[in-house]
C-alpha cells in the first residue's frame, strides 16, 4: 500500500476490540457507524476505499452502490457470509475476506459444552432446583454419557473436525460423520471418524451434531423418529436446517431425549406455550459460537489485517493461512532458527535412539525442533518423536506427534511406516482398553480354582467306565453361571481369514496387520508375533505347496510342541510316560512358566485315543514322513516311530478335541451361522462330554472358550456341552449320523427319549409371550439374557417343551449378539465391570435395610435372593429409625449415619456399604470403633464425575445460565461483544485433587489445546507425565490458573480451603469448578466473590446443605451455575454403584472382605 495514501475505512461497528483498531488506526482514515442502524451506514459508506463489515445487516448491492466504484477491499467480521451478496462483490472485483477458522475451536467448546448440558440434564435440574426444591433419589435426572457414546457430526468441516478432536478425550466408542466433501475424508482418518450415510448416522449415533450449513429442515419428523430415543441433539450450524415445530414435538413426547441448541430460525425472543424454551430437555444458547473474548480479538484483528491486504493488492488471508500466519503477527521470536542444527540435534538424537536410550533420544528431538526453520525439518522430529513414545508405550502421545508430523510435511517417501506406527499404536489403545474390560464381563461367578485360574473351583474330573473321564460340579450351578473361560492352547486360522487376522494368535488387525516377506498368505499383529511363529512354524510352511486343513494343523501342533520341548530328543523323553494326566494334576497358575507349556504337552499326549485307528493310519502316513518338514526331524528307525505314532495321535485330537473359533453373523430372525475364522485346542473343555441337549454353552471373545450354564445343574451332575448338534434343531437320525466322527453313538436323555425339534415339542403355558428375536442394545441384550436365565432356574421342570426350549434358543441368540457388539460397545461394558458372584450362607438369610426405595432393580434382585430385604419409603431420619432395628447389614444413601442410628440397629450389625465415594455422612470412628467394616463405591463414578466437571467449565465460561435468563426476559442483542465469555484453548486449567477424577479431567482436556495444565496435592504424581500437568504448589495454582478444579476429599485440612483470601488472590477472570464436596469451599465467600466480580464465575455440583434451599442467594447470581450432585447421575454408573454397594455387603456378611472397601 502507498505510504502517502490513507484510504477511507468504514467500521460499522464502534466497539471493536481495541487489537483490530490497532492496525487499522496508523494506515488509515477510520470512520466508525455509531449502531447497527442501516441508514447511518448508508450515509457514513459513500467514499470509502474500504469495509470492515461488523454489522448484522444485509450487505447487498444497495450498501455497494452507496460506497461508490473506488471501494476496493472488505473483509466481514465473522466466519460465514449468509448476509454478504458475495457474486455482486465478485462482479465487482472488490476483494472480500472473512474469518472462518477462528472460530471453529469456540464453536466446538460450546457445542460439547451443549452435549454435556443437555445430556447432563443441568437446565432441567435447575429449574426443579428452583422451583421445587432437590429431589435426592439414586434413580433421579439419570443422563446419558458422551463416554463410550456412538458420536454423529453432520458436515465434517473446520467445526465438525474440532469436535472431533476435542471429543477424543471422553472416549467416545466412535466417531461417524456424513459429508458432501471427498477431500474431508483424509483428514477423517487423521482423526480416526468413519465416514456413513445420513441415514445411518441419524439411526446409530447417542450423539448428533450439526456443524454445517445443509437444506432447509433436513432434521424434520422423520428424522427424528428414526434417531435413538437416547438421542442428544446439538445444532450448532444454522436455525433453518432444523424444523423447530417437529424438534418440540419429539422433544416433549420423548422421541429423543433432549438437544442443545445455539441457532434458531427465527432467532428466539421471548416463551411461548410452542416454544423450545418451554421444554426442560432443551438447552439454549443465544447464537454464542464465537462469544469468547479470545474469538472477539482475533477474529477482528484477522478481518482488519485483510482490509488492509485487500487495499495493498495482497492476497488476504485463507482458511489455510489464518493460524500460521496469525501466530506469527502475535509472537515475534528472538531466536534464530537454525537448518543446520535442527539436523545436528535430529541425527544425535537418532544415534541415542538406536542404543535404546530413548529419554536421551527426547531431549535431542526437542532442541531438533526448536531450531527447525523449516516444516520439513519440524515433521521428521516430531516423526522420531513419535517413535520414542512408542517405544516407551505411551501411545496417546505417540499419536500425538505423528499428527504433528503429517500437519508439518513429513517426507511421503517415509509415510508408510509412520502410518503403521500409527495403526498398530491405535490397536494397542484399544486392545488394552477393550481387553481388561471384556474380562470383566465374562467373569467366573464362583470362587476361582487357585491351580487352574480359568475354572470354578466347584468343577472336579471324575472317570468311569460309561463315560472316561468327565467333568461334574460339587456346588449348585445357575443358568448365567460362567463357570470357565480358557484360551486355546494352539489356536490354528483357516485360509479364508489369513489378510484379517493375525497367522499366530487369531487376532482380528486388519488395519495394521504385517505381512510375511516371502509368502503371500501370511500376517502378523504385532513383530512379536511375527518372530515367534517365524521361529517356530512359519519356515516350514513358507512359500510351500498347499496341505489338507487336518495336516496342516496337525504339522503345526507337532511343529510346536518340539519347540515348547526344546528339540525333537527332548520331546520324545518328555512324552514317554504320560498316558493319564488331565488339567487337575498341575499347577498352572503362573503362565509365564515354560513348565506350564511342558505340562500341557503331557496332557494333550495323553488324551484317549483309539489305539485300533492308529494302526491303519500309520500305514498311510508313513510316506510324508520322508519329506520336508518332517525329514529333517527324525534320524533313526526309533525317532521315525515316535514320530508318526505322535502325529497319528494328534489327528486323532483334532478330530475330537479341537474346537471352531466363529465369527457370528445373522442370517434370518433366528438363526446365527458361525463362519469358522480358526480352531482351537482347550485341555480342559476337551474333558467335557457332548449331550443334545446340554446344559452349558460356550461362546468365544477375545480368542478365549467362555462356558456359560444354560439350565440349572445340581451338585454333583456332569457337566455337558454341545458339539454343534442340538436336539432342538436337528432330528436324532442326522444327529446319530454326525456324531459318528467323534467315535460314539450318544445315549444322552435327549437321544434316548427321542426329544423332538422345537416346532414340534408341546406348549405348556398359554400366557407365555414369545422373546423377540431382533437386535438389541448390548445393555439390553444382557438384562434379557438374564431374565430368560430366571426364567429357566424356575421352569426347568417343565422342560423340555415349547417355552423353556425357545427360551435357551434366545439366551444362544442373546448371547451372539453380545459377543458381536461387545468390542464396539464401551459403554455396555463399563455398566457391567462388576458382576455380582454367588454367595453360600448356609441357610442364613441376613436381614438388610436398604434406605432407599429407588435404588437400581438389578442389584435389589440379587439382594432379595440371598437376604430379607428392608426398604425405606424415603430417606427420613424418623423412618430410618425406626425400620433399622435388628440389621445385619446397611445399604446406605445419603443421611447422616452415626451413633444413634448404630444403636439403635443393635450388636448384631455385620456391614454397611454406602451409595457413594464420599464417606463424610458417616460416623466411621464409631463404626471402628464396633469393627463393623464400611465400604462405599471408589473407582465407580470417575468418568461420569469427570464429565459433570467438563460440563460446568464450558456451560460457567460460555454464560449458558446468564444467557438463558436474558433470552427470557427479551434481552437478546445482536452486539459483537455481548455476553463473551472464556476460551478452554490456551488457557492455564489448575486441579487442586489429582486422584482418579482429577487425572480423567486432565484426559478430558487433551483434545482442548490448553496451555498449561497445574495440579497440587501432597505428593507428586507420576501419572501426570501423560498429561503434561505440572506439580506446584496451591498458592501459585490458584493465582495462575484461569480454570480451577477442586477434586480433592473433604478433611479438616480442606474445609473452607476456598475461602475469601484465597478469592482475593485468583485472576478475576478465573472460573471455579466444585465436584469434590460442599464444605471444601466457603460459600458466603463465593457469593460474595461472585456478586463482587472477584472472580468471573463459578461452577458447582456439591454445597452445603445438600439439598441446597430454593431461595439460597447462589441460586441468585447469574455467573453461578448449579447442578444438583449430579457426578455419578447416569443409568450405567448408578447400576454399577448399587451393584458394588450390594457385593460389598454380601461379601462382609459372608465374613469376607469387601471388594471397595473405604478403610
């Protein structure tokens, strides 16, 4: 631009920030509209060079004649151009600018802070707070969780793509995104969303977010009939594309459960009996995408820079230029970057890394990048970095800092191994995660045999002459029971599945699966599988000819056991006298011992084999025996003997003993078909018999044999399983003939009584409903399953006829369907962490006041089965009185519990276990005092907790509450600087607490792009290096931090730690956050804090009292944002709770310890 030369530049907007006005003020003539009124922008625009458009009004041809021909360069002040004529001002040659990137991380906070809201039910708490005081039930305002939630963004754009990345820290199941735009989809897989239809997006999200601008009420009635009634919507994108009439119908007649909204159309003024904000499932924001004072600045400051541009004949900025080029106008750094250093650190770095001295490695990479000058530079370090992290099996970061390379031009030519890096680091997270929690929900109900850890110790091995040997039961089994779950010994993949699975340990990896160098139908999960079946197996069979299925498996076990022997010398003496061992005569309790491996060999010698078989067989084989792999094995007549009497004996096992591992699909109403993706050898389900009508299943998850009791067995019964031939589906005939293989005619009851197929066994009972055979919610599922599992404990005298028969057909088809869904259903499976055991008290039926009327029904069920059950119609101290006497047991809730009550119970009282983590309610001297052991629910509510404190921060900073209210009275401006509030990005959060809670807030944060994460406490916690959070003390935590959590316990050393000096010294802009308890913070001190502006806002979900009064002043103040202790309020997490309560007291009365218990 001409120094000499001040051009005219109208500003239609007098409060700009001060940033922007900075860089217009020196180049240019400023003139300014005093409103927003058109006609004084109509009369201040004619003349001017250029337009810094920050009005809402229309800016058309009109606006552009007034200006005149000279008008040269516009930029809007805002992320879209709705109201901006764009093919006039482009037939014009007038440069326009806007400044869309700005504000899609404001724009993704206040839509999570939406989800969270609304999800979270805080408008709808409030209101009840208000009005009707604090309704303090366990089933009370239960929400839904975006943690292991199916997530929806409709239009994958820069808002839909911050969401997703900002979303990864709640650990949502998936992310799925629908999109008009092919070149989004690169980006999807760096943020690992899968892309879908609408239709299937709208169907199977629990949460659904509109980012993008689409047609005119493509969210309609019938959309909304097909979303999930679970379903949270969030419209964060344009009012229009929502019918609103059709939203308040399935809104208020629970066709989804609740929404968010920041954009209305038309946009709301005032209540109205129709209106959206009459509903409390609905939350509203006042058009607050951008309200941040951060988003104000910049997004300003960019639009007057582009003005400036567009007269100086510059290209103004693009999406793609905004935050480089931003950054660089903010920082101005001293020091010189340097090519030549940046490789000097990066090869030092490499030479440490190569030695395995991976922190030194680090550090290295870190000054590499300091001194790149180049993004070249700055992708390789941040690849080697990625390499470090992965090696040191921290593979949230490692992830981390291969996005940080693809975004800084790391060389195509090295892509493919960062990308398999990148895979396999997914797979591990997952794996990890998926994996401790599926052993969770197939747990062993009965105490464990402490030989054998993967059976019930109740199972013992019998042998007779009518049988052999057998399995039986010295206790009581229940249909659910799981009474073992075992992994394969070998475990072998059929061909159709070598490119998705893994060729050693049959996981499924198929997208980071590593192939074979020589061969083309082998793959590997992971190198150390790659190495041990290479080793082991894979170079006799590389590259070779084609075998049958049964020889190449057999060559394998063969291969193997040689291997696990040490050499083929060793395997023969280790086998010479080994023809009667089962599973019960060693002990196999540490896997990691080679003995282990040893001893299995000896019982798989020495299952029973027909001895008649072998002597044909030998015959036949002999001749392979001469070539490759086996020739090199054997070099006597002798070896040649053992060598083809072993192999025999291992065909006869595979033909026997070995198992199919299946994939399940459905392939009608009823009927699932198990595609075989291997087989497998199990020792000890290898000792279980066939009968056709069984009364044990067995599924596979996680390449383990689960067994699970279908009908009851009575102690000291066999216990039996199916081979695949079931009386209910097949006739006996066909079912003699295919059991001819395994060299037995079956004399089961079912066989000998001729049971009939299910279509034609009799029906017994008229009101009997029939199960649905259709697919359902893992949650659902399950509950089903053990409903029909009741169902058969109290029938099976009936049995068998029509009802009990369709019943253990559902419970297979139930059963199908968890294990399919299980791996992608996290938040099933965190709801069921905590299986309820079985319990003997012989005979004893303890006498247990359970406080509360709503509790969970689940776990009450399984109270009433083993006590006499109290329950209290509220939660009154008069009626707790005066039902608690003669007790053994406590299942508490919220009250006080002290001495009075403990007295009044008696000295007979056993337990308490009560409905929280927090145990200040409690007089737990006293109860010391009488050793009565307490337990209460740690570790049970961290993620839901968690949460509640994310929707406080986002809801406290955005002014959800303040701007509801001024939507109320009518107060809605359409000003750039109204109601603005805080950005979470580059903010400095502070948690005083870092325990559970504290660490998943701070996992929480990691999508948000903070700048700098405190946390204090009494000691430093190693967990906090993942986080990058910093020990310091509370002092500097408090006066630095512009978000503070409190997490921490109540203690006298706590109580009233927030208090009016410590307000005194916190930024008056910080935002306080409570989910700890009440009396950590001095509540007069806040509301003075907050009325005063001491501080900026606060956020609470604990107080004292609880329940907090109608009238309290906190409920006053708009800058304080109250929900009522809502942390651990959804289904899953209060059923897991009432399920801990409930093993608690079952455990101590039963003169066991509690599995929580809280001292």
């Amino acid at each position: 631009m001409n120094e000499t030369w001040k051009p005219k530049v109208l500003v239609t907007h007098t409060k700009l920030p001060a940033e922007a006005l900075h860089y217009l003020r020196p180049k240019c003539e400023l003139i300014f509209a005093k409103s927003n009124d058109r006609s004084e922008i109509l009369k201040k625009v004619k003349g001017v060079d250029g337009l810094l458009w920050a009005s809402f009004e229309k800016l058309d041809a009109e606006v552009l004649n007034t200006a005149g021909t000279q008008l040269k360069s516009i930029s809007v002040n805002t992320n879209e151009l709705d109201n901006v004529d764009v093919l006039e001002i482009k037939r014009r040659n007038i440069k326009l600018g806007y400044t869309p990137i700005l504000s899609w991380e404001p724009s993704s906070e206040l839509a999570i802070g939406l989800a969270l809201a609304a999800g979270r039910r805080f408008f709808e708490t409030r209101l009840n707070l208000e009005k009707n005081g604090w309704d303090d039930e366990p089933q009370t305002f239960l929400g839904v969780e975006i943690r292991g939630a199916l997530i929806g963004i409709v239009g994958f754009d820069g808002v839909g793509q911050a969401i997703a990345k900002d979303i990864s820290g709640f650990s949502p199941q998936q992310i799925l995104y629908s999109s008009h735009s092919e070149s989004l989809q690169s980006k999807s897989i760096e943020i690992t969303a899968k892309l879908v239809t609408f239709d299937e997006l709208i169907e199977k999200s629990d949460f659904v977010f509109i980012t993008a601008s689409l047609k005119r009420e493509m969210f309609n009635a019938d959309v909304f009939e097909r979303m999930k009634p679970t379903s949270v919507l969030i419209n964060v994108a344009r009012g229009d594309v929502v019918d609103q009439e059709a939203l308040y119908d399935a809104l208020k007649k629970k066709k989804i459960f609740a929404a968010g909204i920041d954009v209305m159309a038309p946009e709301m003024k005032s209540i109205n009996d129709r209106s959206l904000m009459s509903l409390p499932n609905c939350v509203i924001t006042s058009n607050m995408r951008t309200s941040t004072l951060r988003a104000a600045k910049e997004m300003s400051s960019i639009a007057a820079l582009n003005v400036l541009m567009g007269l100086g004949d510059q290209p103004m900025f693009s999406p793609k230029s905004f935050v480089i080029m931003f950054e660089n106008i903010k920082r101005k750094n001293e020091h010189q970057h340097s090519y030549e250093m940046s490789e000097k650190f990066r090869n030092e770095g490499n030479l440490q890394f190569k030695k395995h001295q991976f922190k030194e490695a680090l550090v290295l990479y870190n000054k590499s990048l300091c001194n790149s000058e180049k993004t070249l530079q700055l992708g390789l370090a941040y690849g080697n970095r990625s390499a470090v992290y992965f090696e040191l099996k921290l593979y949230e970061k490692c992830l981390d800092n291969i996005r940080l390379a693809r975004t800084n031009n790391y060389p195509s030519n090295k892509m493919n191994k960062l990308i398999s890096r990148e895979n396999i680091c997914k797979k591990l997270i997952q794996k990890e995660s998926l994996m401790s929690q599926h052993e969770d929900i197939f747990k062993i109900s009965h105490p464990v045999n402490k030989k054998i850890p993967f059976i019930a110790d109740c199972l013992k091995v019998c042998e007779d002459e009518v049988f052999g040997r057998f399995v039986v039961t010295d206790s009581q089994l229940d249909p659910g029971d799981v009474v073992a779950i075992e992994e394969p010994f070998f475990k072998f993949i059929n061909d159709e599945f070598c490119h998705q699975r893994c060729s050693n340990c049959l996981t499924s990896n198929q997208l980071s699966l590593i192939p074979c160098e020589n061969c083309t139908t082998t793959m590997y999960c992971s190198t150390n599988c790659k190495t041990d079946y290479e080793d082991t197996i894979h170079q006799f069979e590389c590259c070779q000819k084609p075998q049958p299925e049964v020889l190449k498996v057999c060559t394998k076990m063969l291969l193997s056991a040689i291997n696990i022997a040490g050499d083929f010398d060793k395997l023969q003496k280790l086998l010479k006298n080994s023809e009667h061992f089962t599973v019960f005569d060693f002990d196999l309790s540490d896997e990691r011992k080679k003995q282990n491996y040893k001893n299995i060999l000896l019982i798989i010698n020495s299952m029973a084999l027909s001895k008649s078989s072998e002597i044909n067989l030998t015959e036949k084989m002999k001749s392979i025996f001469h070539f490759p792999p086996f020739k090199s094995l054997w070099k006597t007549d002798n070896d040649l003997e053992f060598l083809i009497s072993f192999f025999v004996k291992l065909l006869r096992i595979h033909n026997t003993n070995v198992l199919e591992m299946g994939e399940h699909n459905l392939i009608n109403d009823s009927y699932w078909y198990a595609t075989p993706i291997g087989s497998g050898l199990c020792p000890f389900i290898s000792l279980i018999n066939h009968n056709c009508d069984a009364n044990v299943t067995r599924t596979t998850l996680d390449n383990k044999i689960v067994l699970i009791v279908k009908k009851p067995i009575k102690k000291g019964e066999q216990i039996f399983i199916s081979y695949g031939y079931s009386s209910c589906r097949m006739a006996k005939t066909e079912r003699q003939m295919q059991l001819q293989r395994y060299g037995f005619a079956c004399t089961c009851e079912a066989c000998e009584n001729d049971y009939r197929q299910l279509s034609e066994l009799p029906k017994t009972d008229e009101s009997f409903e029939e199960p649905k055979f259709d697919e359902k919610e893992i949650s659902l599922a399950l509950n089903e399953f053990k409903s029909n599992c009741r169902y058969i404990k109290y029938n099976i005298d009936k049995h068998p006829c029509y009802e009990t028969s369709l019943i253990l057909v559902h419970n297979d088809h139930l059963l199908n369907q968890i294990k399919k869904k299980i791996e992608n259903s996290v938040m099933a499976l965190r709801s069921l962490l905590i299986p309820i055991r079985k319990f003997d008290f012989k005979g004893w039926r303890p006498k247990v006041l359970v406080q509360c009327w709503d509790c969970p029904e689940a776990a009450l069920n399984v109270l009433h089965e083993y006590c006499d059950v109290t329950i209290c119609d509220t939660i009154e101290r008069e009626e707790t009185l005066s039902k608690c006497k003669g007790m053994d047991g406590i299942f508490w809730v919220y009250s006080k519990l002290d001495k009075e009550i403990l007295d009044t119970i008696g000295p007979q009282l056993k337990a308490v276990s009560t409905f929280s983590i927090g145990i200040d309610h409690i007089d737990v001297n006293e109860l010391k005092r009488r050793k009565i052991p307490l337990g209460n629910t740690q570790n049970v509510l961290t993620d839901t907790a968690a949460d509640i404190a994310m929707g406080l921060l986002i809801s406290t900073s955005r002014r959800f509450l303040e701007g509801r209210q001024k939507l109320e009275a009518g107060e809605w401006q359409l000003k750039l600087q109204w109601n603005l509030g805080f950005d979470i990005k580059g903010s400095t959060v502070g948690i005083v607490g870092f325990g559970a809670i504290g660490q998943t807030v701070a996992k929480r944060l990691t999508g948000f792009d903070v700048g700098e994460l405190l946390y204090c406490g009494h000691n430093k916690k190693p967990e906090a290096d993942k986080f990058n959070a910093k020990f310091v003390t509370f002092d500097e935590l408090i006066e630095k931090s512009d978000f503070v959590f409190i997490i921490c316990p109540s203690t006298t050393e706590t109580r009233k730690m927030f208090n009016a000096e410590v307000f005194g010294r916190m930024k008056p802009t910080s935002v306080l956050i409570n989910v700890a308890r009440g009396d950590v913070v001095d509540q007069e001190a806040l509301y003075d804090a907050l009325k005063n502006k001491k501080i900026f806002a606060a956020g609470i979900d604990v107080m004292t009292p609880e329940p907090l009064p109608s009238d309290h002043p906190l409920l006053t103040i708009p800058n304080c944002t109250i929900t009522p202790h809502l942390g651990s309020a959804t289904v899953g997490t209060r059923d897991l709770m009432a399920k801990l309560v409930v093993t608690n007291l079952l455990a101590a009365l039963n003169d066991e310890q509690m599995p929580s218990p809280a001292y």
